[in-house]
C-alpha cells in the first residue's frame, strides 16, 4: 500500500476533496482492471474516454479518481483530484508509486521512424558484453539480461513502464536502453522517467495516421529532447535534416553522428557487403556484422551513447565488431545458393534503405524478388509509395497481406497496385495468401538470387480480424528453400 499523497508528488494539481492520507493498493487507467484500494486515472485516450468509466471504476471499489474533468456529483467518502493532464500524472504517479526507479539506473531512449530497434538492442548486447547488468524495452521484445518479457508496445504503458524499471533496479540492472515511439511521447507513457540521455536516429513518412501532418509527427519526437535535463545528453543524427531540429531549445549536451557531415562521431564506409561493414571511424577500420549505409547509422549511434555514458571508446568498438543486430532486421537465409533477407521495412524511407543496400552489394547478375505487404489500418497514403518502390528497386516484386487487420486485404493491395506504372506491371504480381506469396518467390529464384520479404520482420504472427495467427517469414521461406535444395 502506498499513500495517496506520496504518489502524487510532483504532479500538478487543480482541486482536491477527500482524503489525501488514503492508502492506495495499486494504479490502474483501465477500470476493467480496477480493485478494492485501487486509484484510478481517467484518461482522454484515443479509443475511449476514461472519465466515462468513473462510476464503472467506484463500484468495483476504487478509492481515489484522479482526472481532468470532475463529474458533477461527488461521491462521498472518495478522493477527488482534479489534474489538468491525466496521462502525465499517470506516469509522475507511476514513477513515485514504484520508489522512482529511473533515479537509480541510467536509463537512455532512443526515437525516430527507423533504426529504434537495432540500436536499442545493440546498445542492450553491448552492455551486456561489457560485462553490466542491462535492460531492454523495444518493440521485439523487453529483456532484463537474458530474461525476455514479451512486448505489446514499443514502448508500454507509463505504469507497465515504471513496474519494469523497479524490476529491472531490484535485480541489479545499471542500464536500460528503451525505444521511446512518437506515440508514447505524446500519450505521455514515458512522464515521469528521469532520462541520461536521449538519441535521435531518422525521420521520414509514418504515423500519419495518427499524427494527421507531418509537422505534428516531427513536434512528437521534439518533444522528447524539450523536456531532457540539462545532466543528461541529446544524440541527433547530423545527416537528416531534422536532426538539428531536435536540438533547438534543448536543454541537455548536445552532439551528433554523421556520416557525411561534420559530426562529433563520424565514420566513413570502406566497404559494404552482404558478409559484413568495414568502417573508418577516427582513423581505425572496425568491420561490423551489420549490414547497409543505415546501419552504419545505428552503429555510430551506439558508438555515441556508449562513449557518452562514459566507456572506452576502442573497447566499445571491439565489443561492437562482434555482435549481431535485433531480430527481423536485415536477417540473412542462405539456403542453396539463394539468399533470403527478412526485414521489418514497414514504411517507404525503411523499405528504400533496404532496397539500395541489397542493389549497393549485388554483383549484377543475380536477381532480387522482393515480397511485401502493407499493414490494415494504417497510413494508406504510404501504400502505392511503396509498391512503387519495390517494383522499381526489384527485377521481380510479389504485393501481398502484412497484418490486414479489419481490413480487406484486397482493397489494401489495390492502393498499393495505384503505385504501379503500366511498363512495371509485367513485372509485378499480386498475390493475397503471404505463405503463397513467399513460396512464390522461392519458386522464380534461381542459386546467386536474393529474395527480400520486407514488412514483418520480427513478428511471428498475422492480424487478421482481430485474431492473430502464427505466421514467421524467416520460418516460411526456410522451409521453402529447403523443400526446393532437396528436390
């Protein structure tokens, strides 16, 4: 049991009535989930309003409502806070219920569209590697060490957040590299952590079904780095032009990677292979697991942060050159001669980065089938981009289902088939069935082809009416080639 008042502290408040002095069991924002002692905060979310199930949420015994707008009858023998942002004094809330935990590790997040994942989880392999205790919360999956606790979100709810953290502190965890998405951002579920660092990566199209304006989208990640301290530092990306955006009125250390423009951290690629990265950076050639100019990106990234929480640059360096990257981003299947490369490219600027890396390394002639998918219920104004894409960068691209959702997948795949040009079609098919699609692909290779399967990455299911069904592309195409090497 906490009480009321403790748990309030920091937040800021309009009104109070009743007893601040009450002992709370527990916080909950979702009145489905509310118990005898609970406090519940009603929050304005997108879906429904909290301040709707108030009354849902007294009668299964909650004992404190905070919220923003107060109903016109009080009920007695109830504490009553008013706030004017609910979803901040959730995560302030949250921070003091679980003993403020990001007080007593080091804890960095890491935005942007693309390379949140990779950069998170290297940051996680290589702390670990050096020998520290470390904590993950990513979009894969959230770990303490090697103990993975499955992920729902990006980045989970502010009271999920914070139970993590305490977790991760009362099991001796020093660091926790966590990716903070544009969403959690502004839906406040990162309020209350007190950050060392934050690093920003990329910006480009993604969201907009949420965000509405591309403007909207850049202000959510800004609003990361407004609100650092001035103790902790802000990693930008010098190469995107919205890198120094991010900095303006930031209070923190400010510094930069880059690979073409003058940077605090700055590399220079020697080579790019399908095996591999050699880098220059400040005169020593490190070669790297990873593959691709954008993970040259996320390494200097990694690079910064390290260095910028106070380790030794060339042990950082050496540690790095041996580890892989997250799951389902740019994994590697070779299977009689042909080469599969699974990756989660869910959006136009990650699925192009994937494309000129694969044709940045081919020898020329060898083919590239891509297959891929746009999401239901998503931005759709990214659809035809993308097939565009894949059909201009592929000698070969198979349009198929990636998480449909409510939607039919057959009007998502002719938004997508909008982006195809009348001399592209011959080379394109539309093939709803993904398993279908992926045996496809493997069908029209040849030993030296390279098949992309962009989209899914990581994820090992299929949204398809609510319902999800075990679906892995690194599984599906594995069996497939290996069904094909044998026959």
């Amino acid at each position: 049991m906490k009480v009321l008042k403790d748990i309030l502290y920091k937040v800021s408040l309009i009104s109070t009535s009743g007893d601040m002095e009450v002992d709370v069991k527990n916080i909950v924002f979702d009145s489905r989930k509310v118990e005898d002692g609970s406090a519940f905060v009603a929050i304005a979310g997108t879906q429904v309003n909290g301040h709707d199930y108030i009354a849902a949420a007294l009668e299964k015994g909650a004992k404190a409502i905070i919220c923003e707008d107060l109903p016109e009858n009080l009920t007695e023998g109830i504490t009553w806070v008013q706030v004017g942002d609910s979803a901040k004094a959730l995560g302030i809330m949250a921070s003091n219920y679980y003993g403020n935990p990001s007080d007593e590790i080091q804890v960095v997040a890491i935005t942007g569209t693309n390379g949140k994942t990779t950069t998170a989880t290297l940051l996680h392999q290589l702390f670990i590697a050096m020998g520290y205790s470390t904590g993950l919360l990513s979009t894969v999956e959230n770990k303490i060490n090697e103990e993975v606790i499955p992920a729902t979100h990006t980045t989970p709810d502010a009271v999920s957040v914070q139970a993590l953290l305490r977790k991760m502190v009362d099991g001796g965890c020093t660091h926790c590299f966590m990716e903070a998405s544009s969403h959690a951002i502004v839906q406040e579920r990162i309020a209350g952590l007190k950050l060392a660092g934050a690093v920003f990566t990329n910006i480009s199209h993604d969201h907009l079904d949420y965000h509405k304006t591309f403007d909207e989208y850049i202000k959510a990640k800004k609003k990361l780095f407004d609100e650092l301290p001035k103790d902790a530092f802000a990693l930008v990306n010098s190469d995107d032009k919205r890198g120094m955006v991010m900095l303006q009125n930031c209070k923190a250390k400010q510094q930069t990677f880059a690979l073409k423009s003058p940077a605090d951290f700055k590399a220079k690629i020697i080579s790019n292979t399908l095996e591999g990265l050699e880098l220059d950076i400040n005169g020593k050639l490190v070669w790297f697991r990873l593959i691709g100019a954008f993970n040259a990106y996320n390494l200097l990234g990694v690079l910064g942060t390290a260095t910028l929480l106070g380790e030794d640059e060339e042990e950082v360096l050496t540690t790095l050159s041996s580890i892989r990257g997250a799951k389902g981003r740019f994994d590697r299947i070779s299977i009689g001669g042909i080469t599969a490369i699974v990756d989660y490219a869910h959006t136009p600027d990650a699925l192009d980065n994937v494309l000129k890396t694969i044709n940045g390394v081919r020898t020329g002639g060898e083919q590239l089938i891509t297959v891929v998918g746009c999401g239901g219920n998503r931005d759709t104004t990214k659809r035809p981009i993308m097939a565009k894409m894949a059909v201009q960068e592929s000698d070969k691209a198979i349009l198929t289902s990636d998480n449909p959702r409510f939607e039919d997948p057959e009007e998502i795949l002719k938004d997508m088939q909008a982006g195809v040009g009348p001399t592209e079609r011959r080379k394109t098919l539309t093939i709803v069935d993904r398993k279908e699609a992926i045996r496809t692909a493997c069908m029209l290779s040849q030993p030296g082809d390279i098949i992309l399967i962009a989209g899914k990455g990581h994820e090992d299911y299929q949204e398809i009416k609510g319902v999800k069904h075990h679906f892995d592309d690194a599984e599906v195409v594995t069996e497939f080639l290996t069904e094909l090497n044998q026959s």
